[in-house]
C-alpha cells in the first residue's frame, strides 16, 4: 500500500506524517482522477480498494475538488467513498464501432512481423474486410489497457507518417478526408518541443475534426484532457509503460484513433 511503501527514495509513512502537519493550515484535495485510478483497477485488487478509501480521507480530511461554473476549481467537502461508488456504477460504456467497407488484398510482406492486425489478416489469408476489423476493434477494446498492446499500439500510430509515405493506401491521399488526417500524421514525426508547441492548436483542432469536435467548444477539463491524450503517443512525453499502470483512463482516445483507422482502410 503507497501508505505503507518504504523504499531507497520513499517513505510513504514519513510523507504521511508530513502531509499530516502541513493539513493544519493546508488542505489535500482529492480530484475525481484519482478515484477514477482507483475504479480501473478495483476488479484486479479488490482487497485494498477499502484501504486505499480510507487513507485517501485521511488525508484529504474529507475534500475533494469542485468546479465552478467558471471552471476555477475550489475544495469542497464530499463524501469520498460515495463518489468512489458513482464512478464505479457510472462507468461509460465501451464504444460500439461499427465497421462497414469493402474487401482488399493487403501486401503481407510489407506488413511489420509486429503489426497488431498480422494475426487476423493470417487468418484471412491477407484480406481486410469489415469482419478482419470487427475481430481486430474487439481484441482492441479487451486488451487496450494491457502494457504490452498498449505499447505496440502506440507505436504504431506513431509510425503512421512513413506508413503512409512509404506505401500505397486505400484511402485517396488528396481527400479531404486525408487531409484533415494530415497535421497528425505529421504530428508524430516533431522532434523539436518548441515546434510541437507552436503547432499544437492547429494539431488538435485537426485530431477533434476528425469526430465533428472544435477545441473552442470544449471546457477547459476537456482540453487539458485532450492534450494529455495527444500527448501521450508523442515520443517527446508519452509515459513509460509497465504492469503497475493500467491505461484504462485513455480509453476514449483509443476509441477514436481506431475509428481513424477503419476510415483509412475501409473507405
């Protein structure tokens, strides 16, 4: 329990018995992320969810973070392990993509030895259709959070600019559809952190274009959100992944880049 950790750069008690001081002039909000932390992984490790509740009160002393109608964000008091319940009942529910299109015969031995889609397209004898994508959006959507697809995953999208140039694709590059695909594609290839900042209202009004979305029409939550999702499949800040760290709170952008690439395929 992180309460109870001791290791060669941790205390968790000397931190707690820190924080405890420090809580009689400040206050230690709780946010609802790092509830939503807590659900995504109560199935794996049931038996500490009550601990780590508790502790979370501790040292919250009963606060978590409020909005306010102008987006400023205040400590209010809440019942913690009730908005732990209400986050676990009120799970969004997975995604339904539905997948339409034609067949095509797809270069096997241009496709990467790596390449999530492989073992369908074997099975298919190298022929992408609907049903090849049905199979591969529902391995996705099972094992997205685990460490080893996630990884594969994002290196894959990350690829998509040499994939793209490299390669003859069923989508027409000078369609307009292709075209709002652009700024991202282009996205992963900016090793320059000052470049990708000066590019990254125009990269994701063009990821938000693709689902009908316009950044000036979202909260301020949700474009920090968007932003930490973009920037989590950039080589220049994406996380490093292990089996301690689910990835089930990206689950949404997931959702997205495969309707990306049913479009790219199947069109």
């Amino acid at each position: 329990m992180k309460h109870k950790t001791i290791t060669k750069d941790f205390d968790a008690a000397l931190f707690k018995e820190f924080i405890s001081e420090l809580s009689s002039t400040y206050i230690f909000p709780a946010s609802e992320g790092h509830l939503r932390d807590l659900a995504s992984s109560s199935k794996e490790n049931n038996q500490y969810i009550e601990e780590d509740i508790s502790f979370l009160k501790e040292i919250t002393k009963g606060f978590m973070l409020g909005v306010n109608p102008d987006e400023s964000l205040t400590p209010v008091e809440a019942d913690i392990y009730s908005e732990f319940k209400k986050i676990q009942l009120n799970t969004p529910s997975r995604p339904e993509i539905k997948v339409a299109g034609g067949s095509y015969r797809i270069d096997m031995e241009k496709l990467s030895k790596d390449s999530l889609f492989r073992p369908f397209l074997e099975k298919s004898s190298g022929i992408l259709n609907s049903s090849v994508m049905d199979s591969f959006i529902n391995m996705m959507q099972e094992s997205i959070s685990t460490p080893e697809t996630y990884k594969k995953f994002r290196t894959e999208v990350s690829n998509l600019k040499s994939s793209f140039s490299n390669n003859e694709t069923i989508l027409n590059k000078e369609s307009p559809y292709f075209k709002k695909l652009e700024e991202i594609i282009d996205y992963f290839e900016i090793s320059n952190a000052d470049t990708l900042l000066e590019r990254f209202p125009k990269i994701q009004e063009s990821f938000l274009a693709i689902d009908g979305r316009k950044l000036g029409d979202l909260t301020k939550g949700q474009k920090i959100e968007n932003a930490y999702l973009l920037l989590d499949f950039h080589p220049l800040f994406r996380d490093k992944i292990n089996k301690k760290k689910a990835r089930k709170h990206v689950q949404r952008l997931e959702a997205l880049l495969l309707c990306i690439r049913r479009e790219v395929l199947c069109h």
